[in-house]
C-alpha cells in the first residue's frame, strides 16, 4: 500500500526566504514521486517528478526536492520565495496504476 | 494547444437532480481520470479509465457514474444516489496509467441548491 503526508496544512514565508514544504511517503514498490501546484480555482501542475534517475529534482518557477529512501522523504524547496508562488502544493506517490496524492500545503508569501 | 478541457466551471444541482460533468482531451492519452476535491482533504479518486470503452472504480465511486465511448471523452455524472455532491471536481489524463505524470483540467465546481 502507498500513502503520502504532508506535515503542516499551511506555511507562511516572508518575500525572499526559504520555502520548505514536507513530504513523507510511504510504498511497498520503488516510488515515482511528484509535486503538483494549484493556483486557486484552477487544475493542477507539475511541478517536478522523480523517476530514480537522480535524487535531486530540479523542476519549474526554481523549486526543487531531493529523494531521501533513508528519511522516506521528498521534501521541497525554494531558495528564495516570490508572491506569485503563493497557492496549494500537492506531493504525491505512484507505484502502479493509481496515483496517491497528499492532503496538500497551502503556501503564504508575506510580502 | 493540446489539453483537457472541463465544462461547465460551475454547475448548480437540484435535490434528486442527476448532472453530468465533461471532460475532453485532445493530448492522445488512453487513460483518463476524475477526481473529487474537498478543502483539507486533498484529492480523491472517484473512477479511472485505462482504455475506451474500459473504466475502474476509485476510492469513492458510489453515487458516481462514468462512460468512455471515446479516447477523448469521460463524462461523469453525479447522480441523486451521491448525498453530498458539493466541491470541486478535476479531470486528468496520462499517456498510461503507471507512474506517468497526470495532465489536469481547469476544474468544475458544483453546488447544491
């Protein structure tokens, strides 16, 4: 069975620092790993994915997340956070034919 | 562009009112997906489908419906069997069902009236 948390339903960041939203996961088969944003009231995006290819995952807007099998984790972050990356950001896990996704972490940028 | 595509963007209900909620791809996917929203819950699977005319139960599929006579079409209709129908509804395509990434629409959110 597969399963995701994401620890802390909301995190709010001043313009300029560091973004870190949580992710643990949990899979019985080596995990694909993704991050999805949503903007409200729109779809999701792609954000990044991990395939085990490498376990530093560079993606879009210059967010990134690193794999850690030891940790079960694949937490993401952002150097330095801009207004427009306030929305809701949703990690999930795919072992097989279903996708498993996370509760999600609202993200607030102070300006 | 290719995409997926959700009408209408809010759809309002009737007590003992069926509604059907549309999506359409033109991205060649085979395999399609719908999924309900709910705050603080992220997003949970109502029904999938791998192939036309093929389609599976998700984590929530009573009081749901689903056909796939087309690649490029998954209707889902809520039916009055569904007692609590409101949030936000999301298609989503993918070129298979494994580990691929999931393309998702704008969205439908449907009320109650």
């Amino acid at each position: 069975a597969q399963s995701v948390t994401q620890l802390g339903s909301h995190v709010s960041v001043s313009e300029g620092a560091l973004v870190l939203l949580r992710c643990n996961y949990s899979s019985s088969v080596p995990p694909y790993l993704f991050w999805y944003v949503q903007y409200p009231n729109q779809g999701l995006q792609l954000l990044l994915k991990y395939t085990s290819a490498a376990t530093l995952v560079k993606g879009i807007n210059g967010f990134e997340a690193e794999f850690k099998k030891s940790e079960t984790s694949f937490h993401l972050t952002k150097p330095s956070a801009h207004m427009s990356d306030a929305a809701e950001y949703f990690c999930a896990v795919s072992g097989g034919f279903k996708t498993i996704f996370g509760a999600g972490t609202r993200l607030f940028v102070k300006a | 562009d290719g995409g997926i595509t959700q009408s209408p963007k809010y759809l309002f209900r009737k007590e003992g009112q069926n509604v059907t909620l549309s999506c359409e791809q033109n991205l060649n996917h085979d395999a399609m997906y719908w999924y309900r929203q709910d705050p603080g819950q992220g997003l949970r699977l109502i029904y999938y489908s791998q192939i036309v005319n093929d389609f599976q139960k998700g984590d929530i599929a009573e009081g749901y419906s689903v056909s796939r006579e087309k690649k490029e079409s998954f209707p889902l209709t809520v039916t009055s069997a569904q007692k609590n129908p409101t949030a936000f509804y999301l298609c989503a395509s993918s070129i298979g069902t494994e580990q691929e990434t999931q393309y998702f629409g704008p969205g439908t959110r449907l009320l109650v009236l």
